[in-house]
C-alpha cells in the first residue's frame, strides 16, 4: 500500500468472489477499508493500525480459504467492476 498513489487500492476476493475486502488509498494517506461479504462494513485506518485490523477482517472473512484472488484497482470507479464469471 505504501507504493501506491491516491486513488488506487488492492482488492482481496475469496476464490468464488462471494467474499471481500478491498482498500483503497486516500488523499491524506489513510486507507479506506470495506468488508464485502458476512458483514458490510467500512473503515478507515491508518497505515500503522492497517495490520492489526486486516488480521481481524480475514479471521471473518476467510475463515477457512486457502485460495484467495488479489486484484490491483487503478481508479475508484473500478471497485464495483462485474468480475469474469466461473
């Protein structure tokens, strides 16, 4: 995350893209961070404190996923993007 520039962010599927988190890199340098899946939530982090709440996202998340898709995302609008269909 600390490569990245504003705008630009990582999402984390579970292998069937029914499960989600993705982060996104504000303006001032803190993440933006929405749970898709079991829970809908959003957050906002810091980079120090990204870890520990990350940790407690996949432990919800993914509780027993061994496979997991990471995708880059250039631009905000691209979060909602339809996805390839298994």
């Amino acid at each position: 995350m600390k490569k990245l520039s504003p705008g630009m962010g990582i999402e984390i599927l579970s292998y069937k893209r029914n499960r989600g988190i993705t982060l996104l890199k504000r303006e001032d340098s803190s993440i933006h961070v929405r749970e898709h899946g079991y829970r809908e939530e959003e957050f906002v982090s810091s980079q120090e404190e990204l870890p520990k709440l990350l940790k407690s996202l996949f432990k919800i998340e993914f509780p027993r996923s061994r496979k997991l898709r990471i995708y880059q995302i250039k631009a905000p609008h691209e979060v909602n993007k339809p996805l390839k269909r298994l």
